[in-house]
C-alpha cells in the first residue's frame, strides 16, 4: 500500500493545482478507505476545482471522519503534524497537501471525480456557487466570498442548473433571504448575468422542485 501511494505521490507532484492535491485525496478515499465517498471535498478546494485553480486556498478543507479519526495511518502515509495550523493539523511535505478536517452541517450535494483511476467527492457546481452566495446573503460581502462567487459562475455557467441552484440555495437557508433581499441588491458586486440568474431562480414555484435534500447527485465531468 505504501509503495503504492509512493507513485501517487510522484503523480501528483506532476499535476498542477488543484489536481495534484485531489490526487492524493483521490487515491486515499479510493484505495485506503475503500469508496470515494469517504473523503468529500467542500468549500476552498471546490472553488479551486471549478475554476481551474483561479481559485486557491492553502488547505484542503475535506469531510473525511475516518480518516480524520486515524492518526497513524496519517503518519504512515507520510502526513506530519503541522502545528501552525490550529484547524489543520495534518500536511504532506512532498506535495504541500495541507488537511483541515470539517464538519458537514449543511445536507451539499456531490460528484464524483476521478483522477489517475481513483475518485473523490466534491460538493456540486451549483452547490459551490451557492456556498458563497449564502455566504454574502449572511455575512457580508467578503472580497474572497464575491470572488469565488463570480469565478465559479464563470467557469461553470453552462453546466449550472437553475433549479439545482435555487434547491441549493434552500438548504443553505439563503433562498428566503434573496427573496426578501433581492438580488439586485447585490450588483456591483456579483456578474449581472449571475444576479439574472439568481432572479430567474427566484420566480420559480417552489413546489415544482422537491428532491430530497440528504440525496447525492454524482456526475462525472
């Protein structure tokens, strides 16, 4: 196993950003914990993945409990303790894969992606774009939050589906909010055509959408 994940390793150290990182991550959810739905990729790391690397962030912000519960297989896998981070414990030096284990306290839809043969989950386009927009709608208009906002729509417009973003935004509770905050309220900050978008989004009846929101929707792109 160990000599395995060694050409992983070499693998990745090829890739450019963000996919030498979800190489790794590929390979430990696939071949070590068995299914690639034991590591599920979420937030900074999406937003990289949707943009091509446009976006970056220094961790790789993953829901993975067994592997998060499993200290020595870190170390034996080559991870270290990286003890500037105080939620990211974990880094491999070879390939600067920082980990930081989260939570998942929002029901976010995933794919499935695979990279040199092996999976790993990350949180749908629609639910990406709609992480950050609810981020907006109920923080405040960080640059970093406007920013993975605009790129992922960008990026990923004609892939997205205006009714699975409008059921994003619902189980990120922003749905409401756009719908007594309009949109428009937003430019200058968003793209008009993503704000087109979200208020598209918003006229549609809710009734003629209902999917259960603990489902996965795993497509390959």
């Amino acid at each position: 196993m160990i000599e395995e994940f060694k050409r992983a390793v070499e693998e990745a150290k090829r890739l450019r950003y963000p996919y030498n990182h979800m190489r790794i991550l590929a390979y430990i959810a696939t071949r070590i914990l068995g299914n690639s739905s034991e590591i599920k990729i979420v937030r900074g790391l999406a937003a990289a993945y949707y943009t091509n690397g446009y976006c970056s962030t220094a961790e790789a912000d993953i829901y993975a409990p067994k592997l998060a519960d499993n200290p020595e297989l870190l170390k034996k896998l080559g991870f270290k303790q990286h003890r500037e981070y105080a939620r990211s414990p974990w880094i491999l030096e070879e390939t600067d894969t920082v980990l930081d284990f989260v939570g998942l306290d929002i029901p976010f839809r995933f794919i499935e992606v695979e990279i040199g043969g092996d999976r790993v989950q990350v949180m749908s386009p629609e639910d990406a774009l709609a992480y950050y927009i609810a981020e907006i709608v109920h923080w405040g208009a960080s640059k970093e939050a406007v920013q993975r906002a605009n790129m992922i729509f960008m990026a990923q417009k004609v892939r997205i589906g205006e009714m699975e973003l409008r059921d994003a935004l619902r189980r990120m509770n922003a749905y409401e909010s756009l719908r007594r905050n309009p949109p428009s309220a937003l430019k200058g900050k968003l793209s008009n055509e993503l704000i087109k978008l979200l208020e598209s989004a918003l006229k549609q009846d809710p009734s003629i959408f209902q999917r259960d929101s603990e489902g996965l929707s795993h497509r390959d792109y």
